[in-house]
C-alpha cells in the first residue's frame, strides 16, 4: 500500500530527530505515527496475501503462461523484501529500551529500505505486463521462459514506474501526516490542556513540527510524481500508444494535438469525442520534449495497425475510463498542493494556527492523495486493455528468432476456464471480505488517531526502563492499543493523552 512504503521512512526519521537532538516531541511523534504505520502493515499483509492466491484462481490461464517470468520479481519480494521487513519490524516493536538507541533506529530503517524494495519488485512484475523484456518463448510448451533475470529486472518501465510509485507515495504518507498535526495542533490550541501532565505546548513543540514535516515530505512527492510521471509518459508513447491516445481522447493521428482538459464523447465511441478545453504546447512537451514538430498517432489508426498485426478484434481501452482516470490522477493531487501551500503560510515564522476551518481541511484533504493513487493505478491498467500482457512494439510484426514477437496475451485468454457462477462468487467473497477489511482499518486509525500521543515525559522512561506496566525489564512494545484509553469524543484516561479545555492557551495576540 502506498502509505506503508511513504510511513516508514518517515517513521525513521523521526526517531533519527530523537535521537540527534534530545526533543522530545520527536519520540512522541515516532511512537504515534509508527502505531499508525504498524496498523496499515499489518492489514497490507493479509490484503495482499489473498492477490497471491488469486493468481492460481481466476488467473490460473495468465499464470500457466508467464508465471516462469512473472513469478520470479515475486518470488524476490517474498524472500528478500518481505522477510527483511517482518524480522526488523518485529525487532524495532518489542525493542525499545531492550537494545541500543542507535541499533534500534537502524531496525526501522531497514524496514523502510526492505518496504521500498518489496515495492521494487512488484513493479518489475508488473513492468512485465507491460513491456515484455528478459524471456522467450517456448513453442513446445506453450510459455514465456526467463532468460535473463538482469534484463527483467533492468525493464526501463520498472526503472521510470518505481520512483513515481514511491514518490506517489510520499505524497499520501506526508499528506497523511500533516493532516493529521494539522488538525491535532488546532484541537490543541482552541481547547488547551487543564489534565496534570498534559500536553502544554503541544501545538508548537509536536504538531507544528510534525505537520510541516509532512508538508515538506507531501511537496516532495509532489515534485518527485510530476518529474517521473514525464518520463513515464514518454516511455508509454512509445511502448502503448493506445493507451496514451486514449488518455487523451485522441482519435485521429495529427501533429501537435492540444492537451485535453475537457472532452466529452458517448460511452466508449471515440468517433463521438469532441473537445471543449485544450492547450497547445503541453501534449506535444509531454511526448516529445519539445513544443512543436510531434506527431501523435490517433485510435482509430492504431486500432487498424493492431488488426493488421494481430487479426480482428477491439484492441482499443475502455475510453471513458482511461480518459477520466488521467485527470483523476493528476486533479486529486491538488489538494495536497493546497495544503502544503496553506500549511506553509499559517505556520511561517513560528507561528501556530488554531482556526477550525485548517483543522477541517487538514482531515478533509487526506483521502485525495490516496484517490490520485487509485486513479493512476487504474490508468496503468485499465489503459493497457484488453491485454494482460502488452507486446514488446520492437518485435511486433517481426518474426523474431526468440519468439519474444509472440509473448503477448488477452485479457479474454489469461482468465481461469471457470463457471461464471464461480468467477461471480469469487468475485463477491473478495469484495465483502475487502471491505470489511477495509472498515476495520479505517476504524483502527481513527480511534488511535483521537486517543492522541504518549504524555510528555514518555520519553524518560526508554532511560528508566519504567514506562512497561506488564514488564518490568523494558519498556512497553507498540501495539495497536498505544493511547486506546481514549473514546470516540476524543478524550482520554491519564497515561494515554489530554483532555484539552483551555482555548488558545499558546498564541499571540495576532493569532488571537
């Protein structure tokens, strides 16, 4: 999931901060959102065991013929990445105040390093569906072979999508992150603390740190998704014309085609597009690097070009889906272009903001990024129809001597010869059992989000070794319950967080 590979580092830098420089704020901070991280990790790990599974169910026909290649990005996540994650993971929760400071950060760095890997991985496997690289095909068996793992490994799709996968999710982790500070630094200010021992400069000393750490992280990601997603697009240009065509609404091949804010067509009938809002220069910038001189094949040409090649059938995209999922993907991410720019200012020079409305727009902006996600994974998929398995355009048409001209596969021919009343059960059961999973998580973040940070002075306790109620030889290991005292209203029982009363106590009289 996009916000486990973002958390984790972040999670790591901020114990790195505590560490560095002594405050506090950055422990609190370390524990609350790792909990968080912990909780979206462990539901990664069940929702993502049931894709395996599914690769021998519906899509048994997709793996009998690729799975030699396919398997092997995959085989990789599990032994290396995945098993790396899980021991340091497990390290890093049962160790604080068991094992050095220093040894104890490296193991969740690691985790970071083993999530970003894990993801490495699974985007080669999906490069594969993509462009076809590193195999041949076997005409006695009737199946693509690996021959060469550095090829598939080094798939320039793999190397343009892997960093606009991680960078995407930097900016659903920091986005996350700042929301939440956002809202908690806003709580804190209009309600104060009167509990003893509570949170007296939270809104400055945690939450102004935590949220402009995150908007940083968020613009980051921002930058880091439009300088890949550039190079991405050139690369799919050239590797799936139909796909960017479609994105674009463009039907007949023209040089310097307009960029399309708005077309609107019937259903699926490309013939029926016509364009409202265009602008010049950024089509033919996004394809070509340069603004004019680009040629940009249309649909219904490459639809003929494919009947040619390959005999009859539809090889053009659902066009309202590939359409609407691009602008999904790149409109949804102005939201956290809106909140960094808004975070930034109503903290600037020191400064804490207590308004209501940031603290509602810091909630409200958190899911965008994660339908920006959604959309561009849809895009990549839905846009690359109705292949499973897109041919290599360098040895389409060739006869080649490796039968690389022929791994390629339908949709229509990569699904399990099940009963439809099978695939329609299967296809309920996974969606009920999502979710359901799906709810719980979203309840799992919410209370723990409400139930606040450890109380100032948590920190103490990693030197002491008291802050540990069942275990007296360490302190008390993250789990999903650090602060579940707390109850739906947001307040909370001593030990866990504090109930904030006092309005503003913290601001100038500016702010005031």
């Amino acid at each position: 999931m996009p916000l486990t590979i973002g958390l984790a580092p972040m999670v790591a830098a901020m114990q790195t901060a505590w560490l560095r420089t002594g405050k506090e704020h950055w422990y609190r901070a370390t524990r609350f959102f790792g909990t968080l991280f912990l909780i979206n990790f462990a539901m990664g790990v069940v929702t993502g065991i049931v894709q395996e599974f599914q690769f021998g169910m519906n899509w048994s026909e997709y793996s009998r013929f690729v799975g030699d290649v396919f398997g092997a990005p995959l085989a990789l996540e599990g032994l290396a990445a995945f098993f790396i994650e899980s021991i340091f993971l497990g390290a890093w929760i049962f160790g604080w105040g068991r094992m050095p400071g220093w040894l104890h950060n490296v193991c969740i760095w690691m985790v970071a390093i083993a999530v970003n890997l894990s993801a490495y991985f699974i985007i080669v496997a999906n490069s594969f569906m993509q462009h076809p690289v590193g195999a041949r095909f076997n005409e006695e068996t009737g199946r693509a072979e690996l021959v060469d793992i550095v090829a598939l490994l080094t798939n320039p799709t793999a190397l343009a999508g892997w960093p606009h996968a991680i960078f995407g999710s930097f900016m659903v982790s920091g986005t996350l992150v700042a929301g939440i500070s956002g809202w908690w630094m806003v709580r804190t200010i209009r309600r104060g603390s009167s509990a003893p021992g509570s949170f007296t400069d939270d809104a400055h000393g945690l939450w102004r740190a935590t949220l402009r750490f995150g908007l940083w992280v968020s613009v980051l990601g921002i930058i880091g998704v439009s300088l890949t997603g550039h190079s991405l697009a050139q690369l799919m240009f050239v590797q799936q014309p139909m796909k960017m065509a479609s994105a674009e609404a463009l039907c007949t091949t023209e040089t310097d085609p307009l960029f399309s804010i708005l077309s609107i067509s019937t259903m699926n009938d490309c013939g029926t597009a016509i364009q409202l809002i265009g602008v010049p220069f950024v089509l033919s910038f996004l394809a070509g690097n340069r603004f004019t001189g680009v040629t940009l094949e249309g649909v219904t040409d490459l639809q003929l070009q494919y009947e040619q090649l390959f005999g009859p059938g539809n090889y053009t995209p659902n066009l309202f889906v590939t359409y609407w999922s691009f602008r999904g993907m790149i409109g949804f991410m102005a939201a956290t272009v809106i909140i960094a720019a808004v975070g930034f200012w109503v903290t600037r020079k020191g400064r804490v903001y207590g308004q209501k409305w940031f603290g509602w727009l810091s909630l409200i902006v958190i899911p965008f990024p994660f339908l920006a996600n959604w959309c561009g994974w849809i895009f990549t998929e839905m846009g690359r129809q109705p292949w499973i398995v897109h041919p290599n355009p360098e040895f389409m048409g060739t006869d080649d001597p490796l039968g690389r001209d022929e791994i390629r596969m339908i949709v229509d021919f990569g699904v399990s010869d099940h009963s439809l009343s099978t695939v329609w059960t299967s296809l309920i059961a996974f969606t009920l059992l999502y979710g359901v999973l799906a709810i719980v998580w979203f309840w799992l973040l919410r209370r723990h989000t409400i139930a606040g940070p450890l109380p100032p002075g948590a920190a103490e306790d990693i030197a002491h070794k008291e802050y540990a109620p069942d275990d007296d030889d360490g302190v008390a290991p993250l789990t999903f319950g650090d602060g579940d005292s707390a109850d739906d209203s947001g307040d909370a029982s001593a030990g866990s967080t504090a109930v904030l009363t006092d309005p503003r106590a913290d601001t100038s009289e500016e702010e005031k």
